[in-house]
C-alpha cells in the first residue's frame, strides 16, 4: 500500500514539474503553434488537391462445359483464367499503353492558379511539337513552361535542376532550346497573369508513372471481382484513363478469342476441301460401278446389307473419324510454319486429356502473344515461354500417339466385330460385296463431310459473339470525399504538430540538462535543510534589500534571516556563519552580502568577512579598494584587527572585511593562528560574522575554514549548478566534512518558487 502510494506520489510529481516546465516556456507553444499553422496554410495554398478515382470489374464464369457463347470457352480455354492471372493482365505495361496511347497522354498540361498547378485534360491550352530533340532531350524528362508578357512570351524550358528561359514576339515558329528544336501552339489565348506548363518525358516513364499509381487487386480472396483505383490532381483524366482500360482489356480478350476461331475456321475449310474432294471421288466410284457392272438398282440389297452391320458399322465409321480428326491435329503441330501458331479447338475431338492438354497450349500461346506486344524475341520471359511450349508441343504429340493407338485398338475391336457380318455376306454374289464395299467408304467421307461442315457453322457462330469477358460492375467515378489535402485536417494536424514539436524540445532539453531545474525535485534530493529559496533578480543589482523596501527578493532575504534563528543554538553568541558554494558563478557571494545587510537591518551588528581568497568579489560589490585588507592581516603581524575593517556604505551597523590582494599560498594563510585569533576577537565585536567563502568543488579552501565555523550554508543556483553537485554536497553531508549544513536555492523564477506575496514594487 505505500509503495503505490510513493509511486503515485512520484507520478504527481512528475506532472507538476511537467505542468511547470511547460507553463515557464509558454511562448514556444504558441510560436510553435503559429509557425505550424502558417507552414499548413501555405502547404494547402500550393498543394493541389487530389481524389481517388475507382471502379470495379467482374470476369464472368464459365457456364459449363457445353455453353458455346461463354467468353472462356470461346478462348478454347477449359474453365475461368484464374483472376490473379487478369490482374496481371490489367496492370500489363501492353495494355496500358494501348490505354495511354488511345487518349493521347503522354504529356501532362497544366496551369498555374494562383499558388497551385491545376491539370488541363482534353483541351490543353497550348501543345508543343518536338521538332528534333537532341540526345538529351530524348533520353531525360523535362518541362516547357510558358509566361505571357505584354510584348511576346518568356519560354523556359527546365531539366532537372537546370534551366534555359527564351524571349520570343510570337509563337508558332521554331524555337532552338538546349532539348532541341521545338514549336509551341496556342490553342487559345493565353493570359498574361497566368502560367502555362507541359511536362516531357520518353514514353516508357510514362507508362511506369501511370503503373505505380494504379492500383490493381481482387476485391477479396477467391473472388472475381477486380478493383482498379487511382489518386491524382485530374479525376477526369483517371476516370477516362480507367475506362478506356476496361475496354481495351475487352477488346484484346475479343481480339484473342477471333484469332482461336480464325485460325479454326481457316484449319476446317482446309480439311472441309480434302473431304469434299475425297467424297467426289467415293461417290464417282459408286457410280462407276453402277455403270460398269450395269447395276439399275441395288440399293434395296445394299440397304439390306447396311442395316445388317448395325451398330458396329457405325461406331467404327465414328471411329475413323476421330482417327482423322487426331491425324488432322498431329499432321498440324508437326508443321513448322504452324510452329506458334494456335491450335485448332472444339473441332469435335472426344479425348477429353487432349483437349485440355490443346486448351493449356493455347493459354500459353495467347500470354506470349500478349508479352510480345510490347517485348522482343530476346525477352527471358519469351525464351521461357518458347521452352515451355516445346515441351508441351511434345506432350502434346505423344498424347495424340496414345489416342490414335487407343482408337485404333478400338477400331480392330470393332472390325472382328464386323467380321461376323462380313461371314453372314461373303456367300453373296462377289457383285453385292463390291458394292457394299464402295458405298461404305462413300458414307464415312460424307459422315465426315457433315461433321466438319456443323463445326464450322459453329465456329462462325462463335466468331461472331460478341461477349465481354469483364462486366463492369461501378464505372469509373471520382470518390468526392476522398479530397486531399483537407484544410480542416490539416489545421488540426498543424495545431497538434505545433504542441508536440515544442513538447519534444523541451523533453530533449529537459532530458539532456544537467542542471537543477526544478526546485521540488532538489529539496527532496538534497540531505540538507533548505534554508530557503531565492527568486530571479531582475535589477541586476547585487544588492537587492534596502531598508523600509518591500520587493519579493527582500522579502525571501527577510525569510532567510528568519529561518536562520532554527538552525542556530541559543548558547551560540555571535555565530560564524559560512557562506559557501560548489563551483563559480552560484552567488555566494550575493546570498552572503543580502543576508548580512538583512540582519544589519534588523538592528545587529554584522561583518562580512571575504575569505574568497582566490577569486575576491566583496570589494567590487561595495565599491571598495583591494589592497591592504585581509591577507595583509594574516601575512603581516604588525597590522591590527581595526587596520581591516571598512565600513560598508550600505548600512551604519554592517562592516566590511575585504579580501585583499590574491596571495601566492592561500591555503597557508587560512590555516595561519592569527585567522583564528582574528575570529576570536570578531566574535566579541559582532552580533553576526558572515563569510564569503570559496568553492568547495573546486579548492578545499572552506574545508579549513570549518574549524571555526558554527554553519554553513550552500548555495545552489537554480538552472546553473548541475543536478551532480547535490550527490556532491549530500556526500559532504555523509562524511561530515563540514557541520550544521543547510541549502539556499538562488535565482528561482517566481512561477517555480511558490511565493506570491502581491507585492506591486518590482525588483
């Protein structure tokens, strides 16, 4: 329970000296806060604002394998792409080429208003052509801005961190620039306050800079649905920009699922002619054999004969066909012209393995397509690519072996089957034979010659869908609430920017100061008793009371002087009271002059004695001479105790003990028996003998000094002597090295000492 209860304490603590740290440096809050707030006006003033631009799109599915207007299928593709595979697509540097090419933005206009630069999309106010661009120009960014004047134009044209400014009278003629010879036209007037600027740059940066600002995604995991969005100045741009890559990602789909038909209808009329030429000749043998055997009518037996094959006859006129539709297909991947070319799909083949193996061939054969758009030959991903195919064209030809060796196992199958017929009919006439013969070959290639006469009927159907395989699902449309920067936003942010910035500094500096700052905190480190604490000196005088004068810093003195009876005994008469610091420039010697004048005043008879030897001040203050005073005492004998005392021209009852000249042996002569015969003899003169001693961390001067001392006091002087100098007296304390010790705090600025007295005299 205490130990929360010290730990909350501390906490308290810790606030308050917060709390007092931060109202003490009030003006860097509100210098903070003012700077922030201008720096955010002028950011917002120059910014120009910028709004996200989306829309979403949905790939449709595949309705199943028998669904001949499905975008999918039509690419003779089994199944959906996978949609990480179209956002690959979407955010190829191909389409959004295309994209870019189709609206002409490979340059980006815009006008200056005011502060900001405003985007002009469609109707820029003026266009440049490029008449020759030097090597420069055609291989850095630059820009062209353009300044109206009264009498003609100033041109500058910047790249990078240089610059070139022209003057010309008129535009429309031929301008040298250090990117080459260009030709500005002014699509419409150009106003003179206002500036105009086109920025240039090669076509591949420009796609790159559009590529990182789309962002391209599945809307959620396993989903078809694909997000595209975009943050910019011009919201009509990216809207337009967005469309038109929708549509050309439709158009290319389309264009890919034509060029599969295309090349199927073409691979079909090729067999359709060698099938019709085949059927000709069958059906001139039937009639050529009607004639030559003078056959009037043998269609009755033939029928007969025919029908008796039943179904054999016709799984194996099935069979043959796909026999020629597999050889179709080998006698095409085995042609090098056709080398990368696709394959024709949905021709009728059963083998569903080699349909999708002919389907994954084209994938890969449409994603090469697609690279190479954009890419070379040489491109790694296109010899990857080359490999992989080879392999699949492999595959793909031993895959066809197995079916063609599957079919034709079936097929001999089917021919013993129809060997039974052909025993029922071998006792026919050899006439019948023959012709049952010649009238069946004549049904396969008209069996075939249908078949492949629907596919292509088919296949134009196909080619003439028109199906999306993306539908939009949100057209491209600016976000309103998106709008960056904020002007509220912003305000906010500076304001807070403001209090923190100030807030760290000050925890910088309170975090690498060494110095006592908080007067709290070193009463409660110090392990001597605080005398008292003494307020900043405004006046900058050494002598801050005067008698019948009622300031704070005569009031503290006052209180000092008071506290000074507590720590002293009674059956003390006429204390020596040590007046002490640990280094420089703590004001011991200030604390000793104010305290000595404040008894004065009070009616006692007081001297201060400068035992500072080696850096002396008394005299100084008190406008005195420094020569002939305490360390000619203690050096020469024939001098006397009234040859040294001076009065001190502040108050009738307080006298004067000068240090004198700097000795060369000071810690000698403090430690002389006339030093202490001299304080013997102050003790029956004086109430009071104060003495301004030297800096204990420095020289041990007052340490020989505590042998005819009764107290000591140091002094600390708040902001100025380091935190370190309190381990430093609380060890003095420790190893009693000097007695009857208590602390003065000096120059503590009034927000922190904690008096308020009302006084209306100023220090």
């Amino acid at each position: 329970m205490s130990q929360n209860t010290s730990q909350n304490t501390t906490n308290e603590v810790d606030v308050r000296k917060i709390f007092h740290v931060a109202l003490e440096h009030w003006w860097w809050f509100v210098i903070g806060v003012v700077i922030c707030l201008l720096l955010g006006v002028a950011y917002y003033m120059r910014k120009t604002p910028t709004w996200t631009t989306d829309a979403s799109i949905m790939l449709r599915q595949s309705e199943g394998a028998g669904s001949g207007f499905d975008a999918m299928s039509l690419l003779g593709i089994a199944g959906n792409q996978a949609a990480e595979d179209e956002v690959v697509v979407l955010s190829s540097r191909g389409l959004l080429y295309q994209s870019i090419d189709a609206l002409n933005l490979w340059e980006e206009y815009s006008v200056k208003n005011g502060l900001r630069w405003q985007g002009e999309f469609r109707n820029p106010a003026f266009t440049v052509d490029y008449i020759n661009l030097n090597e420069d120009g055609q291989l850095f960014p630059f820009s062209v801005t353009v300044n109206p004047r009264k009498n003609g134009y100033k041109v500058r044209v910047k790249m990078g961190w240089r610059s070139s400014s022209y003057r010309v009278q008129t535009l429309d003629e031929p301008l040298e620039t250090r990117v080459g010879t260009i030709r500005i036209h002014a699509k419409r007037p150009l106003s003179t306050d206002t500036t105009y600027r086109v920025k240039h740059k090669r076509r591949e940066l420009v796609v790159d800079a559009y590529r990182r600002h789309i962002k391209i995604a599945q809307y959620k995991k396993e989903s078809n649905v694909i997000t595209l969005t975009t943050t910019s100045t011009m919201p009509d741009r990216d809207r337009a920009l967005l469309t038109q890559m929708i549509e050309q990602y439709n158009l290319n789909a389309v264009v890919d699922k034509n060029m599969i038909a295309t090349n199927t209808a073409a691979f079909i009329d090729e067999r359709l002619a060698i099938i019709s030429e085949e059927l000709g000749d069958a059906e001139e043998a039937v009639s050529e054999y009607k004639q030559k055997n003078n056959i009037a009518d043998l269609n009755a037996q033939a029928k007969l004969f025919l029908e008796a094959s039943s179904q054999e006859q016709i799984a194996m006129v099935e069979v043959e066909t796909q026999i020629s539709l597999v050889n179709y297909v080998d006698e095409f991947l085995r042609d090098d012209t056709k080398r990368n070319n696709l394959i024709p799909a949905n021709i009728g083949i059963e083998d569903e393995a080699l349909t999708a193996s002919i389907s994954e061939y084209n994938t890969i054969v449409l994603q090469r397509m697609r690279i190479l758009r954009t890419a070379t030959e040489d491109n790694p991903v296109v010899d990857q690519m080359n490999a992989q195919l080879g392999t699949m064209r492999e595959n793909i030809i031993a895959t066809i072996a197995s079916v063609r060796e599957s079919l034709q196992i079936r097929q001999k199958s089917l021919k013993a089957q129809d060997s039974k017929y052909n025993r029922q009919i071998k006792d026919a006439p050899d006439q019948q034979r023959e012709y049952v013969r010649v009238v069946r070959q004549q049904q396969i290639k008209e069996r075939l010659y249908v078949f492949l006469y629907e596919k292509r009927e088919e296949n134009a159907l196909m080619l003439a869908a028109t199906v999306m395989p993306a539908k939009i699902l949100d057209v491209p449309q600016k976000d309103l609430e998106s709008q960056s920067p904020d002007l509220k936003k912003i305000l906010i942010l500076c304001f807070l920017l403001g209090l923190l910035l100030p807030a760290g500094c000050l925890y910088l500096f309170i975090l690498f100061n060494d110095k006592i700052t908080d007067p709290k905190e070193f009463e409660k480190q110090i392990k001597a008793p605080l005398l008292g604490q003494l307020v900043e000196n405004s006046r900058k005088a050494h002598i801050a009371i005067h008698e019948g004068e009622s300031t704070v810093s005569a009031e503290l003195f006052r209180l000092i002087r008071t506290n000074l009876r507590f720590f002293l005994s009674p059956k003390i008469q006429s204390p020596v009271i040590l007046v002490t610091s640990c280094i420089n420039g703590d004001g011991k010697s200030y604390v000793s002059s104010n305290t000595a004048l404040s008894l004065a005043i009070l009616g006692k008879k007081v001297v201060l004695v400068g035992l500072d030897i080696r850096k002396p001040m008394l005299a100084t203050y008190f406008h005195l001479s420094t020569k002939g005073h305490l360390t000619d005492y203690l050096a020469e004998a024939d001098l006397t105790v009234d040859d040294i005392i001076v009065p001190s021209g502040e108050h009738k009852k307080l006298d004067l003990i000068p240090c004198g000249t700097v000795p060369p042996n000071p810690a000698e002569l403090l430690q002389t028996q006339r030093l202490d015969e001299l304080f013997a003899e102050l003790r029956k003169r004086y109430d009071y003998i104060i003495v301004d001693t030297a800096p204990v961390a420095l020289v041990s001067d007052t340490y020989l000094l505590d042998r005819v001392a009764d107290m000591t006091i140091f002094v600390c002087r708040y902001k100025y002597t380091p935190t370190e100098m309190i381990d430093y007296i609380n060890q003095v304390i420790e190893q009693n090295r000097m007695h009857n010790i208590a602390c003065v705090l000096n120059g503590v600025k009034s927000v922190n000492a904690g008096y308020g007295y009302g006084y209306t005299k100023k220090d």
